[in-house]
C-alpha cells in the first residue's frame, strides 16, 4: 500500500524535508530530489497532524494550511470550508496558517498558466515533475481553488477517516459505521469530540479508499460563510509586512533608476544627513536607498538627496512605445492558433478591419512593495507578502550571498496584489539592505517607486479582419497582435538560471501567453491568431486576467462593429454563434434579460461582452455615456457568471463585483504614458481611477452549475472594458478603440 501522508511519520535521516516548519529549507539538484516528499507542518503542543493539511488540538481546534498568498480573494476561507466540509467539522472550531515551504504545495495549473512560454512546449510529465520538484508554490491565475479542491477534499475525508477508526476502537465497532457532524464523531447515540480523539485517530493507519462524505444535510461546502480573515483585518490584528516590528529595526526608502540599461551616478549625502532621524545610505548600481530610525525621515532623506541616475541608450517614451507596436506588425509574426481555410476565405473578398490599441497598465495595489528583513546568528530571515514565496527565497538568498537553506521566509497576507507580488526585487533589496547594515530593516517603496518600477500590463495592438459572407453570417476571422513577449519575459526573469524553463524559452516562437484569449468562442470556420513581438523598451509582467484583458477588448469590440456591418443586434449575431457554447450563450441571455436589453439601439447607451476562461463563463451589460465635461460616465454593470461548482458564493460575489470594478477602472483610467525612460504617474491621483461616487450600480447573477470549479478572482476584469466601449458607440455614434477610453475623448 502506498504510504499516505495523513499517518504519523517517524523521520529518519534519510527523509527530505522541504523547507521545514521553522522556514529552513534542504535545497539539492533537482533531478536528484525523491518522488515522494513527507509533510512538514509543525504541531504545536497539545496538537496532532493529519498529513500535510491540518492539524487537530485537543482542545478540538482545527488548523489548516494554507499555501496561497491571501491576497483578498478569501483562499483563508475557502480552503478550509473545503476541508471542514468534508471532515464535519464545526466552522467555530476552524483557522488557517500559512504553510511551509513543500513540493506538496506546489501548484503545477498556475506554472502552466503563468510560465506556458518556458513549460508548455516540455513533455507533459517532464514539465509536471519540474514543478513538483522546484516547489513552485504558486498564487495567480485563478487557480488556487481549481489545482488544490481535490487534494483539500481527500485530506479531509483521510481525517475524517482516522476520527472514525479512533472513536470505533474505543466503542467496538466498524469505523465504517461512524459518521461525523458539527465536530462530532457518532455512531448510533454514542459521540465523541474531535479533541478527544485526535491524539490517537492520529496513531490510525488511513484506509486504502476514503469515501466522500455522504449525505446533502448540514454541509459547509456552498455555503456563504463568514471569511476568517475578515475579524483581524477589521480590528487590526491581522499583521501585514508593514506591520511588523523588531528590535533595533530600521526602515528604508529606495530609489531605483529609470527603465533600461542605467545606473546610479550622483547623490547628495550631506543633504540627507541633515534629515532628523537619518542613519545610512546604501549604494548599488541600480539603486540607492536611505536608512533611518523612521521611514518618513527616510524618504525625506531621499528626495533630499536628489539621486541622478545614467540616461539609458534606449530612449523610451509614449510616441516610442506607439511606434514599436506599429513597426511589430511588419514583421512575419508567429501564428498562435488557427482554424479552417482562412486565405481561401479571404482571397478576392471585402473584408471588414479595424485597428484597436491599449495602453500600459499599473497594478497600483493598495499596499506598496514591502519587506521586513533580519540576519542573526547565520540565518537571513524574511517578512512579506509573495505570491511566489520559493522564488523570493531564492532572490533573497542570491542577493545576501547566503544559502537558500539559510533563508527563512515567512509570509503575510497581502493589500492587494493583482499579479506584482510575484516579483521578488523587493525581498532581494531588503536581504542586501540588512547584510549591509547589520540591523533588522523594513523596506517600502514609496507609492511613486511603485508605480516608477512597476512590471506592467503591456500595452499592446490588435488588427483585427474579418469576413462577413453574403448571407450576413462572419466566415472568416483574423486576428494580428503586437505585443511584448510578456510571457517569455516573465518566465525568464523568475526562474533564474533554471535550466530546464530556459530550454524552453530557447525553443523560441511565438508566445502564446501574449495573445491568451484572441480565440474568439464563437463558432467561426475560418480563424487565425498571430502574435506580432514588440520591443516596447518597458520592463512588463502578469496583470490581473493577462492578455485577457486586452485580447477581449479586441474581439468584443471587432465582434460589435460586425454586428453593424451585418445590420444585426449585437446579441443575436453573437448567439447565433454560441451554439457549441451553451454555458456562455445562457450567460448572454440571462444578463440581457436581467440588464433589460434594448437591442443596442442609438440612444441606449447599452453594450454587451461576454468572455470565457479559467473554465468559467461571464457575459456583462454596461450602459453609459459621456458627460457634459467629456468623460466617460458608467451607470450600470450587470453581469451573469457560470464559474461552475462554488465553494462560498459570498467570495465568488466579492471578486466578482471587484473584477467589474478593476475592469472598469482599466478602461477608463490605470494607465501611464513614458518620458525618457520613467513613467509619467507619480501618486494614485494620477490614475483615474474611480471613486465611489463614480462606481455604478452593479448586479450580478451567479449561475447555478455542477461543472467543476472554474476561476473566479479574474473572470470579470476582461468583458467590461468592451462592454463600456459598446454602449459608448451606442450612446455616442463614436466607436472608441483604444484603452483608456478617456484617450481617445481628449
């Protein structure tokens, strides 16, 4: 029988631990590494560990591990409702920890959702083996719940398993015959606490097979239960990077140069040593940063000191960025996805082309890049929020010179994230910060540092051609993208020096990440998708949705402008197409009917988009228009979401609501344009973005499914810009093809 981890283990000195409880991790070649890892969560006295999961107290508490960055999107409540379904256990009774460094953690849907450009052209198990065997604990591309219900459900079942086989030892009877509900192990009248059996249902060896729990009465899992993390962040408990406090720490400001090839040239030390408080300054090539025993003296110091930084070779601005994209177009480009006979379809017909552009977008989290750091007696130890907490370690550790095994991470929930804390400089830049100044330091960037070196959603084009034959129907669709091979980019920068992803990458073509989502899901015979590389000169990363977000402003949009040309309203174009589609032609339907749809009709100020992906399906209804002061005003979003079988409706609502808040601000605002090589946003101010008294009235209709569970925190981000578009040209008589919409207003 093979060895199933929810058994007590004894460990011996041949047992490999991956970053153990305490943080510290055994690092060898990877294709040394064992096929099997053991868990390493670490009991606290009076506990008791069921595998790699959970542990039970015997006061009857239950912790569960949780390996995915708490970003908002409520993994510290869904994971454990999953488990706590399936165990039986009473919600009161049940919390989260963040969990160590494992293999068994690692997240093989979000590698290949992030990193496709260096693991997808790799054999099937040779890229799962990679990912096992790196650790790559991964948050991104809503995914958390998608690559880990499974495992979740097992491990509750397996202790649920172990609670019954303890409680019929003492009772003798079958195990099978026990059952479990609201913290109870029962058979017949007799009952008997979780607590009380958890020491020696722990010492149980686990059945070859677990059953699901049985029976549809009292379950946690779709239920809206109350979010764990809600009680702490509410009355400030709940610790964030910046939070932490050590003794003797420091705090420290930086100053990084601008985008491309720089270097620091001039700073004025005697100005910022005039700055009560100020301590030190730390010089490397690429950036400076002041040391002071408060962060405010700290940046006052570093503006003080007005760091002059080299002019790079490479000149990037706004007018540079827009002509890179229009020179990729005459490349060959890479042909991504294809479909029929699309030069046939073509040959000698009239075709309908129009040419879409988007701009740079910023994360623009509310919590800025921030990391507390502390070297003492050998060990570097680590404080901040990460979405890639193997992948920080390993900066860290190259940055302070240190062994990855000396490197202790430990990792707080994060003020937002939307795809930038993946990035790592931040935890290098406060591990070299620390060496240096031999004192714990906490590192934030300033909020224009933020936005100065933000990795950005790329701005991007899409010339999109399309065929409309003589009995009005679309025959023939091509879409040419230009954009910054994002992916490569960003597959290269976070698996340094790893050589099998570099292999990958050296495979070269297109990438495929830079266009995910170009394929339209309507039935269309004749399609293609190109990817047109462009060297914007700007450093850019994975943006909340990816290429969604600007793929689907593309063909939602085209989608729309055929609709016209064809003299049909833009839902019966799009339904007629949906036929192998019925997930997202009944989100179409339902969000008309509930949006009171008028048919697109000038006048209306009504746009409709629909989207599928990350196994989900959502169709938006937006009605707007332009005020008086030519902005864009967006009255009413309504959306209807089929993301499959929901764990806790309540989260799904919540990032539901919040990705149709974060599409809107993306359409109108987030954006920054460059002069001689830094962006041009400095303070949030500058972004557009939406206050409350812009937001809309939303609505949004969960779809009801029993198909697995799609993604949810994404989802809404991608239809809502084209949405709004459309129901411009609808309120306006102006199509509007570029992102933000307000660049194509003033």
């Amino acid at each position: 029988m093979a060895r199933d981890p929810s058994a007590r283990i004894r460990l011996d000195r041949r047992t490999l631990l991956i970053g153990g409880g305490t943080g510290i991790g055994l690092v060898v070649a990877w294709a040394a590494w064992p096929r099997t890892w053991l868990p390493n969560l670490t009991a606290a006295p009076g506990e008791s560990l069921f595998g790699a999961w959970l542990k039970i107290g015997t006061d009857g508490h239950v912790s569960v591990a949780v390996p995915q960055c708490e970003e908002g999107q409520g993994v510290y409540t869904a994971f454990p409702q999953i488990i706590a379904d399936e165990l039986g256990a009473d919600w009161k009774m049940v919390g989260v920890e963040p969990a160590p460094l494992n293999p068994l953690y690692a997240n093989q849907l979000a590698a290949e959702e992030l990193f496709e450009a260096a693991l997808g052209a790799l054999p099937d198990t040779l890229r799962t083996r990679y990912v096992r065997r790196s650790g790559l604990t991964l948050t991104g591309g809503s995914t958390s719940i998608r690559n880990f219900e499974g495992e979740l459900r097992r491990a509750g079942a397996a202790a649920r398993a172990l609670l019954c086989k303890a409680a019929a030892a003492r009772w003798g009877v079958d195990w099978k015959a026990c059952g479990t509900f609201n913290h109870l192990v029962f058979e017949g009248n007799r009952k008997l606490g979780f607590g009380a059996l958890a020491a020696e249902a722990a010492e149980q060896s686990p059945p070859d097979e677990v059953p699901p729990r049985a029976g549809d009465e009292a379950r946690l899992y779709g239920q809206p239960l109350p979010r764990l993390d809600a009680p702490p962040k509410v009355d400030g408990s709940a610790l964030f990077a910046a939070d932490i406090r050590l003794a003797d720490m420091v705090y420290a400001s930086i100053r990084q140069g601008p985008v491309g090839d720089t270097g620091l040239v001039r700073v004025d030390r005697a100005a910022a040593d005039k700055i009560p408080g100020m301590l030190a300054v730390v010089t490397t090539e690429d950036w400076v940063a002041t040391v002071a025993n408060n962060w405010w003296a700290a940046d006052r110091a570093l503006d003080a000191m007005r760091p002059r930084f080299r002019t790079p070779e490479a000149v990037v601005n706004s007018d540079s960025i827009e002509q890179a994209l229009s020179a990729a177009f005459d490349g060959a480009g890479s042909r991504i996805a294809s479909a029929g006979d699309l030069a046939a379809q073509f040959r000698g017909a009239q075709l309908v082309a129009a040419e879409y552009r988007v701009g740079l977008a910023l994360h623009a989290p509310l919590e800025p890049m921030t990391a507390t750091a502390a070297y003492r007696d050998g060990r570097l130890t680590l404080w901040l929020p990460t979405q890639a907490p193997g992948l920080a370690r390993a900066a860290a550790a190259r940055a302070a010179g240190v062994a990855e095994t000396d490197v202790i991470l430990h990792p707080t929930m994060a003020g937002g994230a939307f795809g930038a804390k993946l990035e790592s400089e931040v935890a290098a830049q406060a591990a070299l910060l620390t060496m240096r100044i031999g004192r714990p330091v906490q590192l934030t960037w300033p909020r224009g540092e933020d936005f100065r070196r933000d990795r950005f959603r790329p701005a991007a084009a899409g010339r999109m051609s399309a065929r409309i034959d003589p009995q009005r129907r679309l025959s023939g669709w091509l879409a040419k993208i230009a954009a910054p091979a994002s992916g490569r980019e960003l597959a290269a920068r976070l698996l340094h020096g790893d050589a099998l992803p570099a292999a990958g990458l050296a495979l070269g073509g297109g990438d495929a990440s830079a266009v995910a989502g170009a394929v339209p899901p309507y039935a269309i015979p004749n399609l293609a998708v190109d990817h047109h590389p462009a060297a914007i000169g700007v450093p850019t990363g994975y943006w909340r949705s990816g290429a969604h977000s600007y793929t689907c402003f593309f063909t939602e949009s085209f989608l729309d402008e055929l609709a016209h040309v064809a003299e049909q309203d833009a839902l019966s174009f799009r339904m007629a197409m949906l036929g192998q589609q019925p997930r997202l032609a009944r989100c179409l339907q339902t969000v008309t009917q509930l949006g009171g749809w008028q048919g697109g009709q000038p006048g209306s100020g009504q746009g409709i988009a629909c989207h599928s992906f990350r196994g989900s399906h959502i169709a938006v209804l937006a009605e707007a228009q332009l005020t008086s002061d030519r902005r864009v005003k967006v009255e009413r979003l309504v959306a209807a979401v089929d993301c499959g079988r929901v764990v806790n409706p309540d989260l799904v609502m919540q990032q539901v609501e919040g990705g149709l808040l974060f599409g809107l601000a993306g359409a109108v605002g987030c954006s920054t344009g460059f002069t001689e090589n830094v962006a041009d946003v400095r303070d949030i101010s500058e972004l557009l973005l939406p206050t409350l008294a812009d937001c809309p009235d939303i609505t949004v209709e969960l779809i009801r499914s029993n198909a697995e569970p799609g993604g949810a925190s994404e989802l809404a981000v991608p239809p809502v810009a084209p949405a709004i578009a459309n129901a411009l040209q609808a309120a306006t008589g102006v199509r509007f093809r570029r992102l933000p919409l307000l660049s194509d207003i003033e």
